[in-house]
C-alpha cells in the first residue's frame, strides 16, 4: 500500500475555511476513489492553521489517480493560495500487509 502524509501550515485568515475544503476533498475521495483506502484529516488544537493528513491507497497509481480527480483538481485551485507552506512524504505501508 501506498501511504502519503502531509503537513499543512495554512495562512492563519484562512484556517477555517481550508479545513473546510479540506475536509470535502478528503469524504470525496474516500467516497468516489475506489483506490483510496484511507484519508483522515487532523489538526492540532492548539494550532489551527496546522492540518495534518494520512491517506492510504491501494498502490501509487490508485494516488496518481487521486491527483486527476475534478475534486483534488478544485480543491488545488481554491485552497492552495491559503498555503503558506506544506511538507508531503510518501512511504510504502509494509505491516500490516
């Protein structure tokens, strides 16, 4: 499985806003993604302009799949300029298998 974790640092005015649309992005791919397996959302209560994603999918392609969705394709355009900065990695899950 692939596993991709991200760390956002969202402009503190757009804080709300970006969970928001965040969070949609995230149900649309674990509702219309058969290749996603996983996308949790989190965030650190004592920061709210820090989200933090996990998301698991059945393989690389099923991820570069996600990344053609119209849903991530919106979701890149509206909040991406909230973004002051982001951290993304990516590993290979092997346990549990």
């Amino acid at each position: 499985m692939y596993v991709v974790t991200v760390m956002f640092h969202v402009k503190p005015e757009f804080a709300k806003l970006f969970r928001e649309q965040m969070i949609a992005n995230a149900r649309m791919s674990r509702g219309a993604e058969p290749g996603c397996l996983q996308f949790d959302v989190c965030t650190d209560p004592m920061h709210e302009d820090r989200i933090f994603l996990y998301e698991v999918y059945a393989n690389r392609v099923a991820f570069d799949a996600h990344l053609l969705t119209a849903h991530y394709k919106m979701f890149e355009k509206t909040a991406g300029p909230w973004v002051a900065a982001k951290d993304v990695r990516t590993y290979e899950r092997i346990d549990p298998t």
